[in-house]
C-alpha cells in the first residue's frame, strides 16, 4: 500500500493553495496516491475559502479526500487524528499547510519507509532536513558518512512519514506514559504550549528511538506573514527556510543502516554518548557531548563532557578548536584550541552565561556577519520593527 498524503489545514487559504500547488507538481509512481486534506474548524471567512481551496484542488494521482472537522480540535489533536489514519492507509505523509515539498519528496518517503519499515529502533522518517537546531539556533552539521539519511532523537514536524507500526506504538505509549517531567528531555520542549511534538520527543527518548532524517531536505517550511498566522508562528520569519533537495540525476538511494553510532545525535542535537580515546590522557573515557552549551547538569548522563560551558583550569582535562566540521571532529581528530573543553561533569558551570561568554559561544558556534554586516542587519530589524 502506497503512503498516504495527509495535509494538516487551518484558517491559511493561501498557504494551503501553495503547498498543494508544490504537490501537484511533484512525481509519483502512478495514478494510485492517495490524498486527504483534513481542515480544522474554525469560525469566518477564512474558513470557508480553505474549504473552497481543498474542493476545488485537482488531484490526478488518486483519491482525494477531504475531512471538515465541525468543531475546533487544536493543533495537538488535528495531528494525532491524522497519525490515526495510518490504521486506514497503512502509513501517512504528514504535511502541515505551511510547507512545501520538493519533486522527489515522495519518492524518497516511500523508499525510506520500505527500508526502516522491520528497524525496531526508528519511530518515523523526517522529510526536513535541519540546518539550525531548534533550542539555540545553532548551526547543525550532522556528520555524513556517505549515505542518504542519519539519525536524531527529536520529532520532525515539518514533513514526516509514520507508518502504522510506528505510530500505534506511540499511542500505547501516548495514553498510558506521558508524564514528560521525569524524561529527560530540554526544559524548553517541555513548557512548549498545544504540542504534540513535545511527547513524540519525550516518546523517543524514554523509549531509546530515532527518527530517520535527510541531509538534504524534502519541505521547506514556506516564509509568511502575520495574517497567514499558524498556531506557534505569529509574524514573519525565515529561520527554517532550507533548501530543497533536487534530484534530476537520479540514482538508488543510499539509506545509512542503524548499526552506525557515529551518526545518531540525541534530543539536544548533539552526538550520542559514547566512548572516545583521549590522545593527551592516552585513555578511552565515556563522555557525552554539549557542543552548543544547552545542556544542564540533570542532562547528563556520563561522567566526562565536552562542552562550551566555562570550567575551572585545574579541572580541564583537554581543549579543543572549532576549525573541523562536524564539530565533534574536533575532539576525534585531535584538534586542539580552546573552544570546546574535557572535563569531569561536575566541574562545569551550569548557571547562566555572562554577556561576554554568551558573546563568545554565539561568534565561535554561529556562521555570522562581519561586525559591519551585524550592524547593518540590526539596523535593519530595528527599522523595520518600528516602521511595520
């Protein structure tokens, strides 16, 4: 059974209209794709026109549906309506209205969901592929060992696959364990207000599961304005624009097995714990990594950290320069400087950064402006804040 399309819709007519226009541009197999469109309700205009979008949208690669909720169900429960249809379609292709998709999108979900389909280990395929992590807006730079795919403990939800083994796990879990305060995932994922996404995340990691991600992505999500507002997204922004993958040469793809620890990245996107040999200390040391410095104390589950946090001379067992991408490359290279230091967990400090060492950790782990640049661009932002 082929993956289903399902778009999430609300109160968006003209992102609707644009992410089914990138659909119906993109290429399928055959003539059997099946296509749902499911409008969450709410009262006005705007309603009426995205109904009016989804009905008169031409679909020539199937069947299309379209299911008109009555009453308003929020963001949290549209989204596990629409996992709950994996039991009808056997797996979906979620796509939330603010998107667009490349050519190949599907092409690449329903060949990734065929190949992780019997992995215990994945509980759903992302079509995204980051390029910033989402609790500090870092850039992230997944390691690539030549394959298609990596994994990462952290839910996709601007493009993803679920297939029903998948997600009826998670609703197991969902139902009967889905108390986030004492999984150890980031303070921020768990004050996010009206997410799903939240438990997914908790889900994964209590759990020890994957999501399967791209290098090069299979959405984007789309830049709109304040009037075309989503439920988390209030004004313009440009931060998750990435672009899309193109594959007019086309080749089979190389989907990377799980056995690989070198490219799975936890809940806070950085590499998994692991043993690594220490050159200077000529021992190997299980150490886990907080490369961006997002990680508190209660976070860490190994004796040994690399991080960018602060840490006392004495207790410094080795540093580390920011010139190797990936940056864990630093550490297993050899690559010595002062960014990223080695030290027993206990000896860092957890508390809020000055304004100098927050300075410092934004220049060494960002890809920003020259000074001049920066200035020119706050100018920029403050102008346009202040002039609409």
């Amino acid at each position: 059974m082929k993956p289903a399309i399902v778009v999430v819709a609300y109160n968006r007519p003209d992102s609707l209209k644009h992410l089914l226009d990138t659909i119906a541009r993109a290429e399928y197999p055959d003539a059997d794709v099946p296509l749902v469109i499911s409008i969450d309700y709410t009262e006005g205009e705007k309603h009426e026109e995205v109904v009016r979008v989804a009905k008169d949208f031409i679909w020539d690669f199937g069947t299309k549906k379209i299911i008109e909720h009555r009453e308003n169900i929020g963001l949290r429960n549209h989204i596990l309506f629409c996992g709950d249809l994996t039991s009808q379609y056997g797996s979906v292709i979620i796509l939330e209205d603010d998107l667009r998709v490349a050519t190949g999108y599907y092409e690449y979900a329903s060949a990734a969901s065929k190949f992780y389909y019997d992995v215990a280990e994945v509980a759903g395929i992302s079509l995204y592929a980051y390029e910033y992590e989402e609790l500090g807006w870092y850039r992230f730079y997944p390691k690539n060992i030549g394959g298609d795919t990596y994994f990462m403990q952290w839910a996709a939800s601007w493009g993803q696959l679920w297939t029903d083994q998948q997600w009826k796990k998670f609703r197991n879990w969902y139902v009967h364990d889905m108390d986030l305060q004492s999984i150890n995932i980031p303070d921020e994922v768990k004050n996010w207000k009206h997410s799903w996404k939240k438990y997914y995340i908790g889900y994964l990691v209590e759990n020890d599961l994957y999501y399967v991600y791209p290098y090069s992505s299979y959405t984007t999500v789309r830049e709109y304005v304040s009037e075309e507002s989503g439920t988390h997204h209030k004004t313009e922004m440009r931060t998750n624009n990435v672009a899309l993958s193109e594959r007019i040469i086309k080749r089979n793809f190389a989907f990377s097995g799980f056995e690989h620890d070198i490219i799975k990245y936890d809940v806070f996107f950085q590499p998994v714990k692991q043993k690594v040999f220490v050159k200077e200390l000529n021992k190997t040391l299980e150490l886990e990594f907080d490369l961006f410095g997002t990680k508190k104390e209660k976070n860490i589950r190994a004796e040994y950290l690399v991080s960018t946090k602060s840490i006392p001379d004495k207790d410094r067992l080795a540093a580390f320069s920011n010139k190797l991408i990936p940056y864990e490359d630093n550490l297993l290279l050899y690559e010595k400087g002062d960014v990223f230091k080695l030290g027993p967990k206990s000896s860092f400090h957890y508390g809020e950064k000055s304004f100098l060492r927050r300075g410092k950790t934004l220049y060494h782990m960002r890809k920003i402006y020259a000074m001049k640049e920066m200035l020119l661009a706050f100018v920029y932002r403050l102008l346009h804040k202040v002039t609409g």
